[in-house]
C-alpha cells in the first residue's frame, strides 16, 4: 500500500500547524517512560556521568518518546535490570572478568527482548576495555559473536538517515552487534558517543569532538537517537510502507 | 461333525519359493555327482539320496506345515430377515424401485407365515422392526448402507446366541470402502440380491472433495470423479459446472470413458469470507435412472489465510515494541503498524531529507482499507492531532459491520486520548472520562498485580491454566504492572476480566471486553503488559504470558473459532435429503462456564433462519452435547444452533451443513450381486439372485455352526524336527569327506 501523500501527515513538517491534542497527562507513571539504565560493574567507573541524562533529554526532545531524565544504575546480577529494556553500559578501562550471576543476567537479559548499548569512552585508542568486553559478550552469547552490523542496517535509519557511526571520536566506519533471532540484542561502539553527548550543569559540551567539530556531535546524537528508536522499534523501518520513502530521500543525499 | 484343515505356517508363496530353491540343490548336486570321477556308483547314489532327504526336512522344518481338525456342532436356529432400508433403495433398475422389489418381497415372506423370525433393517445403523412393517413399505431413507457392520452386529451382538441365519435383502451398495471383514460366528448369511437383473444407466458425480477451509481470494480445488453408465455408446465428454448459488463459476469438459470414470480438477477462488455454498453438476440424459447423482454441493468456509492486523501506536514504548515483535514474528499474522515517532511539539534538528519519516496515510488506512483489516488495535494512540475526527465514524461503522477493535492504554488512550464523546467511545464497553478532567479521574499510577474476575476465569484471554485454581496462581505470580487508565463505568454487556485491585477491595476494570453491532471490542489500560514478557521471563525464566495473552487476544478478537465458549461439530458436512444429522459438542455460557447437567435447545434452521426441528436435551456433567435431529428435506445450506430454553435467538453456538439431493449413498447406487454372492459362500449361505426368486423363508438353512474344539498337530514344531536336521546335514558333510568330496 504506497500512502498518498496529500493526505492528512502526522510526521511531516507540513502539519506543525495543526494540533491542540487534548493530552491530559504525560505518562501513566514514571515507570512507563523508557530509561537508559546504566550498567554497573565493579572497578569500572563510569567516564561520562552526564552522557545517558543527556541522550534521555536528546531523545525526549526530538521524537515522541517520552524518557526518564535521571535514569538509574544497577548491577548486572541485579533483578532490577528486568525492569527496563534498555541497559548501557560505558568504559575506558579493562574490567575484571564478571561473576557468573552477572553473564547469565546479561544472557537473560537480552534473550527475553532487552537491548544493550556498549560504548568504549577511549573511542578505540586503548584496548583494555575492548578486550573485556569481548571476553564478556563471549561468556555471554557463545553461540553468537559480535559482527559488523551493515551499512543499511535499521540502526542507521530507524529516525535519522545516517550514514556511518560517528562519536567524539570519527572512528572506524562500522559498529558491531549481537543478533538474538532477527534482531540486534546488543550493539557495540568504539566512538565514544558518550563523549560526545555529555554536557555539565551548566549545559556546557564536556569534550571537544574531532575531527568533525559539531556538526559531527549533532550526528552522534543523531546515532543515539536511532539506537534508542532501534530499541523501541526494532525493524520497524524496514516495513515494506516506509521502503519508498528511504529509499528516494537515501538517494538525495551526498 | 469334524472339520479338517490342512495349512502351511509359513505361508503359500514363501513355501512355493523355498521348494523351488531346494529342489534346484538337489538338481544341481545330481549333476554335479554325474560328473565327478573316482566314487562309487553306490556312494553317489547315497549322497544324492542323503541330500533329497535333508532338503526335504529342511522344507518340512521351514514351513511348519500342520493339520487342524474342528469338532463343528450344527444347532438350528432362529432366523433373521434384515432389508437395506438406504436411499439407493429408491434407484428404479427397471419398472420398479429396489425398495419396491423389497418390500413384495418380505410381504410375501409374512403370507406364508413366519413365525419365530426377526425382523431388521439396516443403513447407517441396525434397527429392529418387523416383517410387517417392512411389508408395509420401505421408506429408504438412511444415508448409508453398512453392511458388513449391521451382520456382525446382529451376528455377535446382544441376544444372538440362538441366531441360526441371517437373510439378507439389498442391493449390495456398501458405503463403508474400508469395510472390516465379515466375522458371524458361525451365524450363515444368505443373500437375496435386489436390482443386479437390470443394467443401470447413470450419469454420476462419483466423488467430490473439497477442502472444508479456503482462503480467500485465493485459489481452491474441488476434485471431481465423473461416472457414465449408459446404454450405448462409447466415451463421453461430459461438461462438470461449479456455481456459488445462481452463478457459474467454472466449467470444464471431462472425457469419460464408456463405463468407466474419470476425474477433473476444477479451481476456484472464494470471493467473501464466511460459509459458501457451491455445486457441481453434470447434465442429466433423459434415460438416466438417478438424476439425484448429477448435482453434489460443498460448504466451504472461507477464512483469510492470515490475520490481517493493523496496529496504530501514539508514541514508540516498551509496550508497543514488545507487542509489535510478537505480532511480527506469527506467521499467522499480517501486521501493518504505524508508529508516531515525531509530534510538532518535538525538535529534530534536521531537515526533511534528514529523517527516515513517512506521513501517517490516514486516508488510506481508514477511508480506502479499513475492511480489510480483522483487528484494528490502538495502542496509546490519541486521533487529535491528526485531523482524524473524521473517520472516527468508520471506526465504529467498521466494528459494528463485524470488525474488531481493541484500545490499548497509556496516555494518549481512552479518556485522556479525547476520545470521549466520539463514535470510537460508542463502541467501547466502557465510559470514559473527558480529556478536560482531571489527572486523577483520567489515570491512576502506581504498581500493582491484576486480578481475574473468578466469573470469567476459564475465559480464553485469562485462563492461563486448564484449571481456574492453577491460573489465579499464575496471575499472581507474574510480574506486576504500573499505571492505569480510568474508567467513568461500564456499558452494558461489558466482561471484566482483570482488574486492578484497589482500596477496600474496590476493585478497577483493567481489561475489559464487549460488543458493539457485529463487532468485538477489547480495552486494555495499561501500557506495562511488556512486563509480563521480559520482567516475569527474565526472574523466572518464563516469558509465555505475555504471548499467551496477546496471541488469545487478537484471536479472540478475530472471532477465531478455537476460543468460542461453545463448540458444535454434526456427524458429516453433507447430508442426502431426511438424513439424520447428529449434534455433539460442549456448551459452555458467554463466561465461559459450562453449561452442565442442563436442557439445552437444539434448533435446525434453514439459511434464511427458518426453524426446521428442534430438541431439547440434557447436557453432561462437563457441558458435553450429543443430540439427533431428522435432517432437512430439501437442498441448501442449514445450520444447528444450540440455545437455552427461552433464550431463543440468542445462540450459544452453531454449525452448518449442507443437503444434497444425491450424496454420498447415491454417488454410487450400483448393485453388488457378485459381492453378495461371496458374502453369502463364504458364511456357507446361500445367494439368490433376483427377489422374484427367493424361495419362502423356511427354505433357508438356519443351522448355526459352532465349533467345539480344535486338535492341532503340528510333527515339525519339535527341537527334535531341527536336531535330526543338524545331524543329517552333519552326516552328509562326513561322508562327503570320507568319500573324497568337498
């Protein structure tokens, strides 16, 4: 079914316009709202504190989520952890290897539909937390194995049109991911997003990003917008209703 | 008397096959004894003679041959008169019908006098009756003919130990093609043919098969077997024509051969969902003797061969993506869903061509396919700034045509969605508060367990357990949700199913179902069931509630069959005309209790509703149903609909069928002289082959023979049989060597 275009649009710019929802309330609940819970690991201290309220804020403000703006933190080994679908967990450092309650509530985790987004704050220049972390995703997943996601993955397209994963750092043109069935349960960058979404109180940017400057940090939060759109839709844009539209504004782009 | 009976243990061809290979040793070990020089003349004629022995021991040991001898006692008996009482009956070989020649038949038995005889008739079922009755007339109405199952029945069954014979009057049509073999007991059967005098000129339908379930718009089969039975001539082209009520739908030309069959393969394509009616028919010639057999009819009901589900959702949550992925990932569901993934009160930051944002074609959606679609389902989606006000109407005229409609909660739902007021809110089971009250009236937050409503707890959305004590353990065992959408009351004819518990043992609708015209209609309020999938799962390692739910919902929603209270089935799809169409099922209320150890009413209705018969009967301590009514007379589609007393109109259930003129019984009416002929040998009866023939019924043999014992002698079973072979084989090896051999 190819939607006509002169028809009543929710989404497009065309239709800012038009509105006066009577929208008596913001959420059922706080609990409802989709947080980015941090993940805790003991002797890992997490590099950019402010990185996931200000992804929650990003998020919040360009789309139609509606996000907790202090998100908590909890251990892996903690049942709190099936509370919300979406865990992030950020380092620049080598971690001891988990305790086994800890792989196995990562394993659970995932396998009964939740999302994990890992971020190496070194963007790529020391191995130490790389290293653990594929020594983590392997206990975890043995069967699977962190690959490359593809250029048209719904990761780059699930809000903004994106080209490649960029994060304070440019980094390499690929992230990784762990598929669970027909889904990506865990994705994996060494761009350091975190760096380059964090901001202090005063709302000051925290790291410079290059080489690409800012336009370059737009296109980061860009990217963490789509994943946290990813964790919440999955293949959604790969519909067969949203493919004409992809593809022709895909082929306007440089 | 002794019966004596010579048999082979191993069976005739293995017997055949060994004798052969063994006299080909001896043969061979002659010649080879001829050729060879330097022994005796005497020796070889030892061997030979040693070999021939031991072949023929190892024949004898291989093959077990024995010898049975019966001690048989003749007793006279009584005699038992049963006559085919099927519609191949009314088929006219001649002048007159077979029931017609049945019936002069057993009038004139009951002239003569026949005191001491039984009477039977026999179809589908054996019924007792008398010659007089039977002389009266054979009316020729079962739908069956099971022959060999109404013998054995008289013959081993309740009061047939003083049985001597049975005469048996039919026309030899069995229905049964997998008919078991024929065990009397010793009872004789003699059979007096009807109809084999005359050859029968009949065009035919043979056979027709059809899937009971189509999809539709997609393309069906009906397999057609066309029989021509004519006077002269030699192979025919036969046009077979398919309908839907008045219309053609397909024609195609078979090439029959002169007396033979031949088969056709005719497509179609089912153009509306629900039960369809279609016939075949072949021309009648003007000399043909069963016109009844030249029309077949079929019910098919045409379903979709998915689920098509749309889903709109106001905002992406954990809710939506959980349920999302589950209807994705069922095969049985075709899933278009429309997520809002940006308001104008949001700020991307980005130019058009930067975003992978599509308009929402609400036109199309719900102008152009809205009926296409089983189940619509709003998940915290609010119409208002979409300017949609204006299909709401459609909505609502969609689910009272018989769609499905489900609202699942959050923010943007029910009451604080706007919807209050508005044509979707008509067709809601429940009322909802106004967008402008307050915050408290519109949700509640907080986290709590659902509770099922113990009326309702064997309903299919929460009966997680066959039993209602293991599924309230179940619900408490899952995690809790959070948050809920509030209600102003219900509307009647509301289910509440779950609810949120509240203080004072108030208790709040949570899941909360109804109808609204044809349509059902579900409100969920929460937007939390996502914990059911990934919170319960990942702490107990069980995850099937969340799926349960949602697979039971939409299915329940889309009327799927599997999930009614009621279920009835009738004994065949495809009834001849009176036939008798027998009910069986389980009844259970709306809520889904059983109706047990009741009086149910079992009503027959033609389509346009008519009631034909009805019965009442008493259900089972579990709801279970059975019930017979006397089927329609005439051709067409009709339905059992089973109703509480006084509650008529208001069916608990139902099922179609259809009535042929033909069916099953006429689509072959041949006789079967032959068949009855070697029934009767081989009962040690006797056979007569035209009714006019049949002597008076003292003329048949009504000993019984019985068997008192059996002497079995078996000389070859013995170890001592093998050791003498063992030994001669051992002897001639011997000698061999002993004589220069190999």
């Amino acid at each position: 079914m190819a939607p006509r275009l002169p028809v009543v649009i929710a989404l497009s710019l065309a239709s800012a316009a038009v509105f006066g929802a009577p929208v008596g309330v913001l959420a059922l609940g706080e609990g409802t709202r989709v947080e980015v819970r941090g993940i805790v690991i003991d002797g890992l201290p997490e590099p950019r504190p402010s990185a996931r309220r200000r992804l929650a804020w990003e998020v919040r403000k360009r789309t139609s989520i509606e996000t907790r703006l202090r998100p908590g933190r909890a251990r892996l080994d903690d049942p709190s952890i099936f509370e919300t679908p979406l865990l992030y967990l950020a380092g620049d450092r080598a971690f001891e290897p988990l305790s086994e309650a800890e792989v196995v509530g990562l394993r659970r985790f995932v396998e009964f539909g939740g999302f994990v987004l890992v971020d190496d704050a070194s963007g790529g220049s020391a191995e130490g937390f790389d290293a653990s972390v594929r020594r983590l995703v392997g206990r975890a997943f043995p069967d699977e194995r962190l690959a490359p996601l593809p250029r048209d993955h719904t990761v780059f397209r699930s809000f903004f049109l994106l080209e490649r994963p960029v994060g304070r750092v440019r980094g390499g043109r690929d992230v990784e991911g762990v598929l669970r069935g027909n889904r990506v349960g865990l994705v994996y960058s060494r761009h350091d997003l975190g760096g380059a979404w964090a901001r202090d109180n005063l709302g000051t940017w925290q790291h410079t990003v290059t080489p690409g400057g800012e336009r370059q940090r737009e296109l980061a939060i860009r990217l963490g917008v789509n994943l946290v759109m990813y964790a919440l839709c999955l293949d959604y844009k790969d519909d067969q209703v949203h493919a004409p539209f992809i593809m022709r504004r895909r082929a306007g782009t440089p | 008397m002794l019966a004596a009976r010579f048999e082979l243990g191993a069976g005739w061809v293995w017997a055949t096959l060994l004798g052969l290979a063994l006299v080909g040793a001896v043969v061979l070990t002659a010649r080879e004894l001829r050729q060879a020089s330097g022994i005796a003349r005497e020796r070889r004629l030892a061997l030979l003679a040693l070999r021939s022995v031991t072949a023929l021991l190892t024949f004898l040991v291989a093959t077990q041959p024995r010898w049975l001898e019966r001690r048989v006692e003749e007793i006279e008996g009584r005699l038992a008169v049963l006559v085919d009482d099927s519609r191949s009956l009314r088929v006219a070989d001649g002048e007159r019908s077979r029931a017609d020649a049945a019936r002069a038949l057993v009038e004139r038995w009951q002239e003569r006098g026949t005191p001491g005889v039984a009477a039977f008739r026999f179809g589908s079922e054996l019924r007792a009756a008398s010659l007089g009755e039977i002389a009266a007339g054979v009316p020729a109405r079962d739908d069956e003919t099971r022959i060999v199952h109404a013998l054995r029945e008289l013959a081993t069954g309740e009061g047939s130990e003083d049985l001597g014979a049975i005469v048996l009057v039919t026309d030899g049509a069995e229905s049964d093609r997998a008919a078991p073999v024929l065990e009397t007991a010793g009872v004789k059967v003699h059979a007096v043919a009807l109809g084999g005098d005359v050859p029968l000129v009949d065009d035919a339908i043979a056979e027709l098969e059809a899937d009971p379930v189509a999809f539709l718009r997609q393309e069906a089969e009906v397999r057609v077997v066309v029989r021509a039975l004519r006077a002269t001539g030699g192979a025919a082209q036969i046009p077979v024509t398919l309908w839907e009520g008045e219309q053609v739908v397909r024609e195609a030309l078979v090439d029959v051969p002169a007396g033979g069959e031949a088969e056709v393969t005719i497509p179609f394509s089912p153009r509306r969902l629900g039960r369809a009616v279609y016939r075949v028919t072949i021309p009648v010639p003007s000399d043909d003797a069963v016109p009844a057999n030249n029309e077949r009819a079929f019910l098919v009901r045409v379903t979709r061969d998915k689920l098509r589900v749309l889903l709109v959702a106001g905002r992406p949550s954990w809710d939506v993506r959980f349920l999302r992925a589950f209807l994705k990932r069922d095969p049985g569901t075709d899933l278009i869903s429309f997520f809002i993934l940006r308001t104008t009160s949001d700020l991307t930051l980005a130019a058009p061509d930067e975003l992978a944002l599509i308009p929402f074609p609400t036109d199309e959606l719900f102008r152009e396919h809205l009926g296409s679609f089983d189940v619509l389902l709003f998940q915290n989606f609010d119409y208002g700034p979409y300017q949609m006000a204006a299909y709401l109407p459609r909505i609502r005229e969609y689910v009272e045509r018989g769609g499905a409609f489900a609202m699942i909660g959050g923010e943007r739902s029910f009451g604080s969605g706007g919807y209050a007021g508005t044509p979707v809110a008509d067709v809601l089971p429940v009322s909802l508060p106004r967008a402008e009250a307050s915050e408290a009236t519109l949700v509640r937050e907080g986290s709590f367990r659902p509770v099922v409503e113990p009326e309702l707890v064997r309903h299919p959305l929460v009966a997680l357990r066959r039993e209602p004590a293991a599924s309230f353990a179940a619900w408490a065992r899952l995690a809790p949700l959070e948050g809920t959408n509030r209600f102003e009351g219900l509307r009647e004819g509301a289910r509440v199913l779950l609810a949120r518990p509240g203080r004072r043992g108030k208790r709040e609708p949570l899941l909360v179902t109804g109808r609204f015209g044809e349509g059902r209609v579900l409100c969920f309020a929460t937007d939390t069931s996502w914990r059911w999938g990934l919170t319960t799962g990942g702490l107990q390692g069980d995850a099937s509630a969340f799926e349960r739910f949602w697979d039971r919902a939409v299915r329940w929603l889309a009327r799927d069959p599997a999930l009614e209270p009621t279920r009835l089935t009738t004994d065949r799809e495809r009834y001849g005309p009176e036939g008798r169409v027998r009910v069986v099922g389980t009844v259970a209320d709306a809520r889904y209790r059983p109706i047990a150890g009741e009086a149910v009413r079992v009503r027959l209705l033609d389509a346009t509703g008519t009631e034909l018969g009805a019965r009442t009967v008493q259900t089972d301590r579990e709801g279970g149903l059975e019930a017979a009514l006397e089927g329609p007379a005439e051709p067409g589609a009709y339905r059992v609909v089973v109703e509480r007393p006084g509650e008529e109109g208001d069916a608990l259930g139902e099922e179609g069928f259809v009535v042929e003129l033909g069916g099953d019984e006429l689509a072959d009416p041949r006789p079967r002289p032959e068949r009855l002929r070697a029934l009767a040998e081989g009962t040690g009866g006797r056979f007569v082959a035209r009714a006019e023939d049949a002597p008076s019924l003292d003329a048949f043999d009504a000993t019984r023979s019985r068997v008192q014992g059996v002497r079995e002698r078996a000389p070859f079973a013995s170890p001592f049989a093998v050791g003498w072979l063992v030994a001669l084989l051992i002897v001639e090896w011997a000698l061999r060597r002993r004589w220069g051999r190999r």
